[in-house]
C-alpha cells in the first residue's frame, strides 16, 4: 500500500515540471547566457587592452561609419561608427532593467490591489474592480505619455537635476520603472482577485479567522503565500510586455535619453537611417533580433512556469 | 433586455472615461501652450487661455465641455452655452488651433478605419487556418513549427517588423510602393505590419480553443459515431471553439481601428493613430479626450457585438 515516491512540497512538484518544459529550460540557458554577457562585456572592454576597447566602446565614435557586419564589427556600425554589438549589448541593461523593475512594481501593486479588494469583498471590491474596469477601457498608451512627459519636465525643472546635470538620465530611468509598473498591474489585481476570492472561503482559512487571527495575519501568512506560483507566472509574462512598452517608448523618445540607449532607441536610429538609397539592415535587424529572442525567451519561460505551477487547472 | 442594459451602462461609463482623462490631463503641471516653438508674451499667452476657457475653474471647463453649462447673459437670463459633447461637438484641439477635434477625427478616422480593417483581415486570414491546422495536427511536427512561428511572431514589435518590411519589398526587391496612401497597393505592406503579430495571438487563441472544444462531450460522442478527425473539429468543434477567439478579437479591432502610431508614422500615413500620440504629448486636452472617448466607444459597442455573436455561436449562453 506505501507509496514509494517520497513527498514532495507543491514547490518541488512544480520545480520537476518545469524541468520536464524543454523550452523553457532552453529559454532560461538563453536568458542566463545574455545576462553573462551583459555583465561581462565591460570587464571584456576592459581587460583585452585599448585596441579591441577602442573598436567596440560602445560610445566610442570612428570614421568607419555605416560598415555592414564583419570581423571586427560583429553587427556592424551606425552613423557616428560606433560598434552596434557593444551598444545592443548596453542597450540589454536598460531594457533588461526596466523589465525586471517594472514587472515587479505591477507585483506590487497587482497583488496588494486584487488581494485588498478580493479578501475585503462586498463594496470596497466592487468599488476597486470597476476602477481596474474604467482604467481597461482607456487607451493606455495615452496615461503612459502624459504620465512620463510632464514627469519627465518636472524632473527636468528639480533643484537636483539643476545642481547635477548627470542625475537626469537616472531618474528618468527611475520614472520609467514607476510608469510602466503603473500601467501593467490590471490583469495581475484580476487573477490574484479571483484566486484570493476562491481562496478565503477554504476550510484552512476559515479556520485560522475562527481562531481569531486578524485580516492582516491572514493575508500575508495564508492568502499571499498560496498566490504566490501564480504571481510568478504572471510576472515572467508581464516581463515582456514592459521590455516592449520600454522600447516603445524610447523608440518615441520617451524612454531614456541619448547616450544612454535602450533596444527601442537603438531600432529607432535604424529607422531614420532608412532612404532608398542604401539599406542599412543591420541598425534594425540586430537589435531587433535580440529584442525578439529575449521576449520569445521570456513567453516561453512563463509557459512553462503556468505548466509547472499548474495555474490553469487550478479552481 | 440585457442588451439595452448594456448600452445604458455604458453612458455613465463613458462620462466616467471622459472625465478621467481630462482630470488626468489639469491635474498635470503645464499648460498646452508651454511648448511654443517662440514663447508667446503674457499677453498673447493670457488671450489664448481666455480663448479655450482655460482661466476658469476646472469644473466650470468640464461642465462646458460637456456642454451643460448654462450662463447668465447680461440682462439676467439663464442661457445655455452651445457646443459641447452632448450636441456632437468634440471641441477646438489646442494645438492644431485651426482644427476641431471633430474635423482631425473626420479626417484621420477613416484612413485608420481602412487600414485597421484590412489588418484585422489579413490577421483572421491567416491566424484562423493555422491555429485550426496546428490544433489538427496537435503533438505532431506540423504542430511544432506552425505553433512556434506563431509565438514568434507573437513576440515581433510592429516597430521591428515595419522597417524590415520596407526595407525588403520596398527598397530592395521594389515589389511595393510606400510612403503614400492612394492605390491599394499602399495598404498591404502597413496593414501586413499592423496585423502579423495578431495573426500570431489569434492562431494560438484559436488552438487553444479547439483543443478544448474537442474535450467535451458532444466532440467525444461525434467521434463515436466515427467522424474522421477534419470532419469531428470543422463540423462539432469549430463552433465552440471559435468562441475564445470571438472575445480577443472585440478589443483587438478597437486598437486596429483606433490606428497605430508605429505604423502609421514608419509609412507616413495620415491616421489618427499619430494624433492618439502626439496630443498626449502636447497635453492638448480636447483632442486627448475625443480620442479616449472614441477608443471607449468603439470598445464598448465591439464587447457588446462580441456578446451578440455569442449567442448565435452557442446555443447554450443567454443573457439574462
């Protein structure tokens, strides 16, 4: 009668999952071998002494403008000669950054939101539903640029940006985290609503409310800890939807700000570049090649988090 | 019944999206005239805000541009002031000072409505066949490589995919015209960029579907009856398993016909889709929220055909 399978936690099941997701794991090989590289990329600079430095810093400008890909300049050069490759792969850490930072502000806000909504219930939750409701049926693109171009003057106009020029590129940074996070939390209050919804009325919690524990003890020890696999899922495809919104963004010249670059502002030099005499393929083929293996990367580790913590069969 | 209740809802609804977005834009610090190329003097700058009313209080701008604003004339009477949302009148746009909202939606709407209707074809055409043939031929080699390119084109921004497009058929190979927008041969190459990455969600929504549509009991009992498996999923399936797709495909038409920017700025198109972007940009209060209103309008009427079709799918859902 024993079963000879030892017992393993929810998280362990998850984990032999997700193991068993083969292009999720492939994708997480390739995230990981992009981040490597992206942080190794200076030190590389850094330590192949000052020719290869000078060939590919990535603000360093030359004569050979306009050269298509070759030995020396892997995904060739743009309009000041600098080398494309160095500046994809420090154009990564915005993109990258905003991703990450921003997923995990809508986390913030999505869970607490659908969580306070779903476990208070009656007025209060209907009251903050239809706001996620109103705010659906806006076009977000419009709350995104009014949020970041009057922020982006307000910044511009501080006292700390006036004492120290070099900060404004940073918070503008700091303003995109907080901008996009803003705008991409609606789907996460939905789910964790409904999770948390179906969650309260389950014998364990309605046994620690018996027991006299308050609403705060209960959300944060029962309710948050069990939406947690969902959460995760949801995050790594939130991920790529903000590293879009970003490029977007600076592909309008909202994002970050020139030197400072990111995948969208480097696609959009590529597009002014465009003229029907030449073609110069490489400024937007590249970056947008490693923008669309990232983003492809990051779907399908989120299908294989939704496989492995099994969100969708869940009631 | 339900239906009219719908299309009540949605006026205060609508009231509710207008008043947030211009909330949104007062409450921003700055005023539409702050980016003059030259900066008016005092003066013409006080003329100009007396001109769009922007020296009264918040409210009194919102009630007026509602148009239930009613005003004491000199002689005492109440009289009410013309104009307005509620007469059809979108206001004067702040920027483009000789425009009305209504003459910019007039001429941008149906340049966007075109191309956002061949887009939404062109994305059912193609997702629509192959969402049905990787479902068919689910766990097969043809499965992975049609439900591959489907998330890969999925995860292609319309900013990578327009340039790439150009660039090829355009300037290289010279197969098609752009930058203007007269014969039909302009729209393929931007209605072709607006619509791939939905050719991609709409493929693996329609899979998705089919698949589960073939779960269920009457599928299972179709089979018994030794219908081959095209006929089982064209026949049986099909019709629930459209269903998922008939929901993505309300919202996704509202953003199709409400224009792109991407698109329509890489191919110089004259939509509105640019102006969603740049009255944004230019805090340009009555034309940011004409076209919130209108992206509302048409996204509430789109769920609601959505509802409609519905219930001439599946028998089975009715409205209360």
């Amino acid at each position: 009668m024993s079963d000879a399978r030892p017992h393993l936690s929810p998280a362990q099941q998850a984990w032999r999952r997700f193991r068993r997701h083969r292009p999720a794991i492939v994708s997480a090989w390739f995230l990981a071998t992009l981040l490597l590289l992206v942080l190794l990329w200076p030190v590389c600079l850094r330590v192949l002494g000052t020719h290869f430095a000078g060939l590919h810093s990535p603000n360093q400008l030359s004569d050979a403008q306009f050269s298509p890909p070759n030995a020396a300049h892997w995904f060739g050069t743009d309009l000041h000669g600098r080398d494309v490759f160095s500046r994809v792969l420090y154009g990564a850490r915005i993109s990258l950054l905003v991703g990450v930072v921003g997923a995990l502000v809508s986390l913030v806000i999505g869970v607490l939101w659908g969580a306070i909504a779903g476990y208070t219930g009656g007025r209060t939750d209907a009251v903050m539903m239809r706001f996620v409701d109103v705010l659906y049926s806006l076009p977000t693109i419009i709350f995104v640029i009014v949020l970041l171009t009057t922020l982006g003057q307000v910044i511009k106009h501080s006292h700390w940006v006036q004492s120290s020029p070099a900060l404004e590129g940073n918070l503008r940074v700091v303003l995109l985290f907080v901008g996009l996070g803003a705008v991409s939390w609606l789907t996460m209050a939905r789910i964790v609503r409904g999770q948390v919804l179906s969650l309260r009325t389950r014998p364990f919690v309605e046994a620690s409310r018996a027991l006299g524990a308050k609403p705060h003890w209960i959300l944060a020890r029962h309710i948050i800890p069990n939406i947690f696999g969902i959460a995760i899922t949801y995050l790594a495809l939130t991920m790529p939807a903000i590293i879009l919104y970003e490029s977007f963004l600076s592909y309008l010249g909202l994002g970050v700000q020139p030197p400072m670059a990111s995948w969208g502002t480097l696609v959009a030099e590529g597009v002014t570049q465009i003229n029907p005499i030449r073609i110069y393929w490489w400024l937007i083929a590249f970056p947008g090649a490693v923008l669309v293996s990232t983003l492809l990367a990051l779907n399908f580790l989120g299908d294989g988090l939704r496989d492995a913590w099994d969100v969708k069969n869940r009631p | 019944m339900y239906f009219v209740r719908r299309i009540l809802f949605a006026v205060p609804l609508l009231l509710v999206i207008s008043l947030l977005a211009f909330m949104l834009v007062k409450a921003m610090p700055g005023g539409p005239f702050d980016r003059e190329r030259a900066h008016a003097s005092p003066e013409v700058e006080r003329n100009l805000r007396a001109a769009y009313h922007l020296d009264e209080p918040g409210w009194k701008q919102y009630l007026r541009y509602l148009g239930l604003l009613w005003e004491r004339s000199p002689d005492g009477s109440l009289h009410h002031v013309s104009g307005g949302l509620l007469n059809g009148d979108f206001g004067k746009s702040t920027k483009y000072r000789n425009h009305t909202v209504n003459d910019i939606i007039a001429q941008g709407l149906p340049v966007s409505l075109l191309l956002g209707a061949v887009a939404f074809g062109f994305a059912m055409g193609l997702g629509l066949p192959i969402g049905f043939w990787t479902a068919a031929k689910r766990g097969r080699w043809e499965d992975y490589i049609g439900s591959f390119f489907t998330i890969l084109v999925v995860c292609i921004p319309a900013f990578v995919i327009a340039p790439m497009l150009i660039l090829g058929f355009a300037l290289k190979w010279r197969l098609l015209p752009v930058g203007l927008w007269e014969t039909p041969w302009h729209v393929i190459l931007p209605s072709a960029g607006l619509g791939m990455m939905f050719v991609g969600k709409i493929a693996r929504i329609f899979r998705e579907g089919m698949l589960q549509a073939a779960q269920s009991e009457f599928v299972t009992a179709a089979r018994a009856k030794g219908l081959s498996e095209y006929a089982l999923l064209l026949r049986h399936a099909v019709r629930i398993g459209v269903l998922p797709v008939v929901s993505y495909a309300g919202p996704m038409l509202a953003d199709l016909l409400t224009g792109s920017f991407v698109i329509e700025s890489i191919f110089q198109i004259p939509g509105i889709g640019v102006f969603l972007v740049n009255s944004s940009l230019n805090l340009d209060a009555p034309l940011i929220v004409g076209l919130a209103l209108l992206y509302a309008m048409l996204l509430i009427v789109l769920n609601l055909a959505v509802d409609f079709a519905y219930t001439l799918l599946d028998p089975r859902v009715k409205y209360e």
